[in-house]
C-alpha cells in the first residue's frame, strides 16, 4: 500500500488572542500550510478540523467562511488533548482508503488562563483523593519516585531543558531560560510539579496539507514531502488498580507498540520526539512508555542528556507544552510541525542533526473521561 506524505505545514506562534475568533486563528494557520505546500484550498478535497473550545461549532465550516467555501465536506473533531491529532489521523485515513488524495487537517484552540479540569459525570473529587490534572499528575510523579527512586530535581530538569530548547523556537509561547534553582523554588502546584513545571494555557493553530503518493509524484512535491511512517491510536485498556491512582501509562504503551509494529520500527531508531510534557511529570513517565528507555531508567535519561538537544534522541525541541505551549487542539498537528521541520532540515538553531525519523505523541482524557493517545512517526523522503 502507498505511503502519505505531508507536502505542506505550518503553526501561528503560540500566545494570547483575546481579540480574534477560533475560526480567524485557524484560516491563519491553514492559509500558512497551503502557502508551504504551494496550492489553494481549491486543491483541497476534504477538511479536518480539530476544536476542543467549542466542540459543537463548526469551527470547521466557520473557518471556510473566512477563507473560501468550496464545498467539500467538513469533519469536525474533539477529542481532548489529542483533538489536532485526531484530525491529522483523520484525513491520513481518508487518503489511506483512497477516498481522497489532498486533504488540509488543522488543529485550533483558544484558551483562557488558569487550571483545567477533569470531565463530566459525578465528579469524584475528595472520594478517593483529588482529580485536577495538576493532583493526578502529581500522583503520577510520586508513584515513580516511590518505585525507582527519581527526585524532584530529575522532574524539575525537565522543565529546565525544555524551556532552553524554547529559546530557540520563534513560535514559543515564552523563550526564556529558567534555570534548575528557579524551577524547584517557584510556587508550589501540586509536589513535586511547580509552577514552572506545568504546561501553558494558551491560543494557537496549526495546520497540514496531506496527500497521496501518487499524487505527491505527478506534481513533483517530493523534495518538500515527508513521509508519514506510521500513524495509531489507542483508549485505555483494562487495568485493574485502584481507583485512587488511574492507569495513565497504559494507552501510550498500547499506541506505542502498536506504532512500532506498523512502521516497521523500533525505539532505537528514533532520532526525535515530540511528546506530551503537559506536566514534567508526564515527559519523565512517557520516555519509559514510548521505549526510549526500560522502567525506571528515565531519570538517568534526563542526567546524561540524552533527551537535550545535540543528545541521542532529543525530547521536545519546540520547547515542549511546558514553554512552548498547550492550546489542546492544536498540540497535535504543532508537533507534526516541529518534527517536519527537523525532517526538512529547516528548524535552524534547534536543528537536529541528521534526523531522519521522528515521533510525535500526545494523551489526553482524565478520570470520568477516559483517554485518547495519538502517536505518528514521520519519515525523511
């Protein structure tokens, strides 16, 4: 079966827009991929349009107001912090079934400041300890400390590269360093995750033109083309644990291994990740479920630099969800982006070198929601 390639990508910086609309942040983005791929949206055959915000708006149909309506069909997604994901999975399929050969996915997310929540039902909160992702992702922490011994300044690490590698980005959120000392003593959210170890609500879009192989060939796209390798999805499979501690690893290990199985592919040779750190909790744990090192290896990861930029397998380059930014439905397709961009040899400063294959991930869902992992690996031409 033919390959997929992404022939265009691009994402606004991410920041605060109080003063656009959902739909004029995506057309932005989406107007940019088109730009990269070198077509128009009369090119495109279907959309795929991933909003958490405002689920039931057809943000989709309301970007195309603003930028052409051509009336191909719409598909509107929501699906946690792996909404953008789901779309750019979306429109691969629809390729991969033959049904099109060009699709635009975009990803979009305005978000206000402050904490996110679990989901609907009976919350609960207070029964069994406490639900807010910051308390779940804190649980998370505390239950690797205790089996393997990592410490609060191994999590605390995380956030410190991350934020350095997003001085390098033009399309971060905050490029700023904060130093080790910095991390550990700002305020306090839940131990051993502060302040600065917690990812940031903010507005974004992201966008990606898809096409077939085929077609990538008649219009000699292939020197701009990447590769999609592989792409899978997973919910949570069935752990029998407490409900105090929820099972937050098993949908990336069941992604994980069924991404690797698709691609042909181990661990060991991936060149770079894009993963998500929406704690630095979270970056530590998915080192271990993506098999970028056995359990209870991933502090060890961390102090040697393996995970840097310039390391064997670089992490989070972008500047990761901890600087460079969370507006959930766009996260996904931006780290599609940030691993393009590295594939293409077009990330600059931040480049790495050599990169031939990358992976991007990201996991969303929480207690009385349920998950949703997405992972893709992408592949130099």
């Amino acid at each position: 079966m033919s390959h997929v390639y992404v022939v265009g990508i691009d994402m606004i910086r991410f920041g605060r827009y109080p003063d656009r609309t959902v739909p004029s942040l995506a057309a932005e983005a989406a107007l940019m991929a088109l730009d990269d791929a070198g077509l128009t949206l009369k090119d495109m055959q279907a959309l795929y349009c991933g909003n958490l915000g405002q689920a039931s708006g057809m943000v989709g149909q309301r970007m195309l107001a603003e930028i052409g309506q051509t009336a191909i069909p719409v598909t509107n997604v929501a699906n946690a912090c792996a909404t953008g994901a789901t779309a750019f999975r979306g429109a691969w399929m629809s390729i991969k079934a033959g049904v099109y050969d060009t699709v635009l996915a975009v990803g979009v997310e305005q978000m206000g400041k402050g904490l996110l929540g679990g989901g609907g039902g009976v919350s609960p909160e207070g029964l069994v300890g406490s639900y807010t992702m910051p308390a779940m992702f804190a649980h998370i922490g505390m239950e690797h400390s205790q089996k393997h011994g990592t410490t609060f300044a191994q999590f605390a690490q995380v956030s410190v590269k991350n934020h350095h590698h997003s001085t390098l980005n033009p399309k971060s959120m905050y490029r700023k360093e904060t130093p080790l000392e910095e991390v550990m003593g700002s305020e306090m959210i839940a131990y051993p995750n502060t302040k600065l170890m917690c990812s940031v609500n903010v507005d974004g879009s992201a966008a990606a033109v898809l096409m077939s192989e085929e077609k990538v060939k008649r219009l000699g796209l292939m020197d701009r083309a990447v590769r999609i390798r592989a792409s899978e999805m997973s919910s949570n499979p069935y752990e029998d644990r407490q409900a105090a501690m929820p099972d937050f690893s098993g949908a990336t290990r069941v992604a994980a291994k069924r991404v690797y199985e698709q691609a042909g592919l181990g661990a060991e040779d991936i060149n770079l990740v894009e993963l998500h750190d929406c704690f630095a909790t979270a970056e530590l744990v998915h080192y271990e479920n993506l098999g970028l090192c056995a359990d209870g290896e991933a502090g060890r990861l961390i102090d040697e630099g393996t995970t840097a930029l310039g390391g064997r397998v670089p992490v989070n380059v972008s500047g990761g969800l901890l600087s460079k930014g969370h507006p959930l439905g766009a996260t996904g397709i931006a780290n599609i982006y940030e691993v393009a961009t590295h594939l293409r040899g077009k990330a600059e400063a931040r480049q790495v070198e050599g990169a031939r294959i990358g992976m991007t991930h990201v996991v969303g869902g929480g207690p009385g929601m349920g998950t949703a992992c997405a992972i893709h690996i992408l592949e130099k031409v």
